[in-house]
C-alpha cells in the first residue's frame, strides 16, 4: 500500500496536478507540526514530575483545538476515550482540587 501511496505521490508531481501537489504539501507540513503540538506543548517542563503532562483548560482555545490537549487527564487515565476527557477534567478538579495543572499555552 505505501508502494500505491508513494507512486501515486510521484505521479501528481510528474503530471502536474497542481491541487493534489499543493494537498501534499500542506500535508507533510502538518506531520512536521505534530510534534511540536502533540508532544513539546504538552511535555515541556515536566522533567521534574515526568509522568504529568500539560493540560488545556480554556474554553476558546479548547474549541479551536477541538479540545486535544487534555493531557494531564490522558497521562492519568489513558484508556478514557479522548471525546470524555472534557468531563474527566470536571470530576477531577472536583475531587482533587489542589492537583496542579500547568496550562498548555
């Protein structure tokens, strides 16, 4: 499959197909991105407690995020699907209060 994907790449650029080349593009832009959104925003100094992450509490940023970094409550919980970690994070702030949740950005 990825001789299929890799070939039908190569073809866009050697046909000329200015849209599926400006898709491809957009494309490996986003996987360089990915890093740093999916793993320094939520990771980054943590050293000291390396096994909590950053959260997002904010309303606006958690909507034009479609509420992703929830992190704190993932490294907690891992098998909560990522659709309930919204309601995770109330009950936690409820019941734990003084956990400390460094914001993501």
């Amino acid at each position: 499959m990825s001789t299929a994907l890799s070939w039908s790449s190569a073809n866009c650029f050697y046909f000329q197909i200015h849209f599926l080349i400006y898709h491809i593009i957009i494309m490996v832009i986003g996987e360089f991105l990915m890093s740093f959104f999916a793993v320094w925003t939520v990771h980054h100094d943590t050293e000291e407690n390396p096994e909590m992450a950053r959260t997002q509490r904010g309303g606006w940023k958690n909507k034009i995020t479609f509420s992703m970094f929830y992190h704190l409550e993932h490294h907690l919980f891992p098998a909560v699907p990522t659709i309930k970690l919204p309601e995770l994070a109330k009950r936690i702030d409820q019941v734990i209060p003084e956990l400390e949740k460094k914001q993501t950005f």
